[in-house]
C-alpha cells in the first residue's frame, strides 16, 4: 500500500494509488469495525472513506 503526500503550507494534499483504493474497500467491506476505525487503522484521516 502506497501513498504520498506532499505538503504545502496549511494544506495537506494526500494522493493513494489504485491498488491501495481497492484494498480499503475491499477491508472496509469485510470488516466489522466501523469505516471511521478502519481509517484510523490505515493511517488516513476519518473522512477519507
């Protein structure tokens, strides 16, 4: 899973690659923890899903 951000000041741009895409929603469908823990587990803020 890869992912990049690039910063500027006072904004945060993150961009992720298909492949990690796919996982999340692959993880996020399989799991029973809710979308906003499964986030968190990844390391992407709350919202992103």
């Amino acid at each position: 899973m890869e992912k990049s951000e690039v910063n500027m000041p006072g904004v945060r741009i993150m961009s992720v690659n298909n492949a990690f895409t796919l996982k999340t929603v692959q993880l996020v469908g399989e799991s029973t923890h809710p979308v906003a823990q499964v986030a968190r587990d990844l390391g992407i803020p709350d919202n992103a899903l």
